[in-house]
C-alpha cells in the first residue's frame, strides 16, 4: 500500500460513513472504516498491523468485503445469513473460554457489529501510527477517536460500538467491567451530554390505528395481530414475535381475571433482552379491552403449544412499517416497530389511564428515568403536526370492540419448513 503524500498533494481521499476523509500530512493519515478498497482489504488486517496488542486482546482479522471501492458502508448489500454464520462462528472460536459466557449473553447480530467497529478502529489506530499494546494505550486511541468521530458529525453509535465491543470481544478483565478504560468512558459521557437525543414518545392512536386499517386491507393479519399486541402490551418488537402458546396466561379465578403473556419464559430458556425471565404483562387496560379477546384468540387456536405465534422475521415485520410510511408520506424515520412500543405508554399517560410507576412497571424499563419522556407529551404532540391532516383526524372502528371481530379470522401461520 503506498503512503500518504504530504497535504499539499492533490489527492481523490477515502468515502467513510457518506463522508470524504483526505490525509492531512505525512505522518497524520486519514481515518477509514472497516470497508476500504478491494485491494486495502485484501491485503490487510487489523491482526496484521504492527501495533497490535496480542497480550491483553485477541487478534480478529478483518474480513474481507466484495464491495465496490468508495462505497459508504451505510449502503452495502445484506450479507447473506450463511456469510454472517460464517463469521460470527469465526469471531467466537478467537474467544478465550473464560469469556466465552460472557460473550454469548450478547446477540450474534450485536457481536458481529461490535467486531466490524473494532475493525475500523484498529485499521484508524494504523494510520495514525497509535500504539494499543496496553490497557492504558488503548484507553488513551479511544479517547481521541472519539474526539473525531464527534468533530466528523458520526453516530453516536459508532463510539458505543466501538467501547462496549473493545470490552467485550478483546480485555480479560480483573475488575468489573464499569471500571474499565475510564478515558474512553468519559469522552463517550461527554459526547451524550452535548448532544441533543430526541426522545422516544411513540406516535398517536391515529396513526397505529390507520396502520391497522392498512394491514387488514392488505390481507396482512398477522402483522395487524403483531402491533395490536405491541402497542398494547408495551412490548419490544422481538419480544412480541417471539411469543408462543405456551406464553399465554389464562384467567384464574380468585387470582386473576385478565389475559396475559409471559416475556422471557424461563421454560424455554428465551430471556429477554436485558437478561431477566418470566416478566407477566396482562391485557387489563380499560381503554383498551379488546386486547384480552386477542390473546384469548391466541389461545384457542394454539393452546400450550410452544409453536411460535407469528412465523415471520423482524426483517419482514420492519418492512411492513416502511411500506406504509411511504404510501402514507410519513416523515424520515417517524414510524416503526419499535416506536409502537412507547406509544401505548404516551397515550396512558396524557389520558391518565396509568401513573408513571405504572408505566415503567408495566414496560419493564429498570430505570425511573427511561419513562420520564412521558412526563412531557410536548414532544408527542409536536410531532403529530408533522404527519399528514388526514392520519391527524383518522378515525377508525378499530378503536372501538370491533377491532377483535374484525380479526376474529385470524388463524395462526403453518411454520415454514
């Protein structure tokens, strides 16, 4: 690979993330990601660099990418899953077994971001000639390549990745994992406090009732039994397409007269993304009563069965939500499965059908200060203004008992072979 020349060259520069990086000097080279030029990849690794710690993190190679050169990695074509089994596989046999538990409490999907952000991190820690043959080294690399992501305008994400992923698939720690690479740590803090995050409200009624409309137009029933479920329970969408029969709490008299779903059964050893089993949420919302008939529906078709409830991907639930943004000309990234999760919750707030306490409990969140966003509705009403007049002023009759019969005829998708 040639070197940089110096600043006063003209030089074409390198595509990261959307955005166009140039060398500023000899010895200042400029900051690539993970996906360079064919040939830079091929020929190089983040194990073959010579600053490379080999005593306190293992050595992961950086694969190899079939992607046009100048590309920006944000457009790259979905890996076939093969591929990423593949590689996920390949990063966990570098694993020493002493952390192997630890890491497999991690998602394959997260792992194999976690490694690509290291790779672009050790590939930035070569040009710019920084050692990381220490704890202290390393924590000291991260610190400032952090300080240009920021001055970049990158994702915060990035940073995050990069950190929790350096912890995770590279250090052998002797102390809790909190009170490693403090440095890093603190520049990571500090770029959360000088950002402004917009929360996440959800949206209004209005607009998931529509959607529900649109699914049932659309013959999608599943999708509509999905987000009726999410929106109502305060589920995660990974949570609600995961549920099985064997899920379903029935009435029991004396006890509890409500439906529910367990999240996390420990039965089946399914914990939930934090970690915790058999978190019970029941269909006893007095705005929302037809939810009960729903899981009851559930029930009569699957019984105790451990078949899973919806025989479709997060993928393919994603774009669903995607397809109806774009026929109902929503704006950018207003409207998907996950947001369906913090508008049940907005909704009982501004209505007073549930305190904060109750919301948090019901949500599962840990923190008090995950369902403090719902103190405010400013931000929910702000961003209804934004969506079309005719979704502000939708009414439909699925807001009323009709909703259950009207998907009364759902039956439970055959699982695909």
């Amino acid at each position: 690979m040639q070197k940089s020349k110096p600043s006063g060259s003209p030089q074409s520069g390198v595509l990261l993330h959307g955005r166009l990086l140039k060398p500023k000097g000899p010895k200042s080279h400029s900051r690539i990601g993970a996906l360079t030029t064919g040939k830079l990849q091929k020929n190089l690794s983040c194990s073959a660099s010579p600053v490379v710690s080999t005593g306190i993190s293992m050595s992961l190679p950086l694969e190899d990418r079939t992607e046009k050169p100048g590309r920006p990695c944000r457009s790259r074509k979905e890996k076939p899953a093969k591929s990423k089994d593949v590689d996920y596989d390949r990063i966990m046999a570098k694993i020493p077994p002493e952390r192997l538990l630890r890491v497999k409490r991690v998602s394959p999907k997260t792992v194999l971001q976690y490694h690509e952000h290291i790779s672009a991190f050790c590939e930035w820690c070569r040009l710019h000639h920084r050692s990381i043959r220490t704890q202290a080294l390393v924590d000291k690399a991260l610190a400032i390549y952090f300080n240009e992501l920021f001055e970049d305008s990158c994702s915060m994400n990035e940073a995050s990745y990069t950190l929790f992923g350096w912890i995770c698939l590279r250090m052998r720690p002797t102390v809790p994992e909190r009170e490693l690479l403090p440095m890093a740590r603190a520049a990571l803090t500090a770029w959360r406090g000088s950002t402004c995050v917009k929360a996440r409200v959800g949206v209004i009624p209005q607009v998931v009732f529509r959607f529900l409309d649109f699914c049932i137009e659309q013959n999608d029933l599943d999708v509509a039994m999905a987000a009726l479920l999410q929106y109502n329970l305060y589920a995660r969408p990974s949570e609600i397409l995961t549920i099985s029969g064997a899920d379903v709490i029935m009435p029991i008299p004396s006890l509890n007269s409500h439906w529910g779903i367990v999240f996390g059964n420990s039965e089946f050893s399914r914990p939930r993304k934090t970690g915790t089993f058999d978190d019970a949420v029941f269909a006893d919302s007095t705005c929302r009563p037809w939810c009960g008939d729903l899981i009851k529906r559930i029930y009569r078709c699957l019984g105790h069965n451990s078949r899973p409830v919806f025989q479709m991907t997060l993928s393919q639930y994603e774009s669903k939500f995607r397809f109806f943004s774009k026929n109902f000309t929503l704006p950018s990234g207003s409207f998907f499965p996950h947001v369906l999760r913090h508008s049940g919750p907005s909704f009982d707030k501004i209505h007073c059908h549930r305190s904060l306490a109750q919301v948090q409990a019901r949500g599962r969140w840990a923190s008090s200060s995950s369902v403090a966003r719902y103190r405010k509705p400013g931000r929910l009403l702000l961003q209804a203004t934004k969506f079309p007049i005719g979704l502000q002023n939708y009414f439909s009759a699925l807001s009323k008992s009709a909703l259950a019969t009207r998907l009364s005829k759902w039956i439970p998708p055959e699982p695909t072979p």
